[in-house]
C-alpha cells in the first residue's frame, strides 16, 4: 500500500485540472505527475516491449488496444482533462437533479489505470458514487485492481468484469446513470465504439448519460496550395453522426454488418479546384465539451489527394462493422 503522502498528492493533482484558469503547460506537468504516480504503483509504463502488453485484443467485432497503448492514453493530455471535467459536471448534475442519490457508473474499457475511477472518485464519498468496471483484457484489469486497491478506493466498487464490451450483457443494467465508453479511435477505426454503443446503450434507461455523447466525422475539401486566396476549405458537413445512426435501429436490431451508405453530390462543385479530402472526428463529450481537430489523436484528420482533373459526380461512404471496423469511401 502506497503512503498517503501520494494519495493525496494525486487528489491535488486532479483538482488542478479542474481549474478553468489552468494553463495547457501546467495541465501536461500535472497529469505526467500523475502518470509517474500511476506507472510506479503498477510498474506499467506504456513502453515496455512485452508482447502481451503491445498486441491489440480482439473483440466479437473490433480491437481493444493493448495495455501499452490503453496506458499511453493518460498522456493525451487535452483529451484527459476534457474527459475528466465531463465526467465531474455530469455527476454533478445528477446529484443536482436528484440530492442524495447514489449515482451508479458504468465504465467500459478502462484499460490498466481506469482514470476516470482513480482520478474521479477521491473527489466524492462512496455513498454519493459507484462505478462499475469493464474490460477485457485480463492484465490490464489486474493493474487497475492493483491501482484501485493502493488509492485506497475498492469502497468505490460496485462490480468488476473481465468481458467483451461488445456482448456482455449488463446485471441491472436499470440502475446505472452514467455510461463511458473509452474505446474509440480516429475516424472510428478499428476500435469498438460503434458495436459497443449498439450492445450497451439499448440496455440502460432512456436518461442514461453517455459519454463521450457522440462521435461525428466531417467532410472538407482543401483548396489547391497555389489558389488558397480564392479557394478555403469548403466543409461539406457530417458524413457520419453515430448517435444518428443508432437511433435509425430499433432495440431489437442485431449490430448491423455496415451502416448505410453517406453520398454526396458532388455536381453543384468545381471539383478541379480542390486539390485533397479531408475527413475530420469531432468528439462530443458532455454538454458544451468538445474536442476538435488536432486537439488529440482522437481527432487528427485524415487528408487524401483527390485525382484531377476531377470526372465524378459523387462520393460514397461507408462504415463497415464487418469483417473489420473501417470507413471506406468510393467515387461514381
């Protein structure tokens, strides 16, 4: 058990990130001071060359990232201290909504540090919120119970599971009012947002608080480099809303292989003056909590040159669940 010198180190630590006033530089100092807490107390740094700590885990449909990369996510910094603030006002609005109710967590994917347990909870009492965990890779659910178990926090636990986000079906899935799913990528690539959100949100009340809220990708076309003054990025808007998309299917709606096709009309465009596409994730956390472009590697855009000159009429998207998670795109 770690002194309570650290413990406490830690509670100031998150506070700090909590502030409106903090500067982005003071924000990285803070949470590389936690992560060097966190690393000391698992011995998982996120760069260890284990094969069992890199390879990606896979899921009924998707991958979950390795321990090294899921560990390496404490170190997005704009994306934690975004997350964290998200998770502290939506409890605090339930408490506000409700006084004096306990409220229920459920968190999916919360890799070998759970953050938003170790850092979130030490700013509440146990009979004000639980969380419930889940994860599926078995040594990053060892580290997080031995970082719960050394903060001092296992009253903080309601339940443990070692599963697939994908399936798993939730005991008293009613009582939960706040759902985390920390499995996404750029672009929604590869990792198990989308499944995961089509097994889980279903089972949970109408007013549970999903966060991140939603996951919206944008298409732009980029000027060429030589005619910028004439031509700026011209944004087409969503090829992709996720929640949209979810709402399009009914609860008892298996997860589809593919969501249905995005074309865009592209006739009206003087398509020969744009020189790449760029297709750009926005990350709707809670509320007014946003990231946008370039603020995380959640969120860094995806440029490709267009042919020229430029003889299609449109441009189709889709997002495949199926045989593997990917956007793929096709012109006619």
């Amino acid at each position: 058990m770690i002194e309570e010198k650290k413990i406490n180190d830690i509670r100031k630590l998150t506070s700090s990130l909590l502030k409106d006033s903090i500067s982005q530089v003071d924000a990285e100092k803070s949470i590389n001071e936690i992560h060097a807490h966190f690393q000391q107390i698992t011995q998982i740094t996120g760069y260890d060359f284990q094969i069992e700590h890199m390879a990606a885990i896979s899921t009924a449909k998707g991958k979950a990232l390795g321990l090294n990369f899921a560990a390496q996510c404490l170190l997005d910094y704009k994306r934690t201290v975004k997350f964290l603030k998200a998770i502290v006002s939506a409890i605090l609005e339930k408490q506000k909504k409700q006084p004096g109710k306990l409220i229920k967590i459920f968190y999916a994917g919360c890799g070998p540090y759970a953050p938003f347990i170790t850092l979130v909870a030490p700013l509440f009492q146990p009979d004000e919120v639980q969380f419930s965990l889940l994860e599926i890779n078995k040594n990053s659910v060892a580290s997080a119970k031995k970082l719960i178990d050394s903060l001092k926090l296992p009253n903080y636990i309601q339940d443990f599971y070692t599963a697939d986000a994908v399936t798993f079906k939730v005991p008293n899935s009613n009582s939960f009012d706040i759902l985390i799913s920390e499995t996404l990528d750029a672009l929604l690539y590869r990792e198990c947002y989308v499944p995961i959100l089509f097994n889980l949100l279903p089972q949970f009340n109408k007013d549970i608080v999903l966060i991140p809220e939603n996951v919206i990708i944008n298409l732009s076309f980029l000027p060429n480099a030589k005619k910028q003054s004439a031509h700026q990025e011209y944004e087409i808007g969503s090829i992709l809303n996720v929640r949209e998309a979810l709402a399009d299917y009914s609860i008892s709606d298996l997860i589809p292989s593919k969501l249905p096709d995005k074309k865009i009309d592209l006739t009206s465009l003087d398509m020969n003056s744009y020189q790449r596409l760029l297709l750009d994730t926005k990350v709707h956390i809670h509320g007014d909590i946003w990231l946008d472009r370039n603020e995380s590697s959640l969120t860094i855009p995806l440029e490709s040159l267009l042919a020229q000159p430029f003889q299609n009429s449109s441009i189709i998207f889709t997002y495949y669940i199926e045989p593997e998670i990917e956007l793929k795109c096709r012109f006619e």
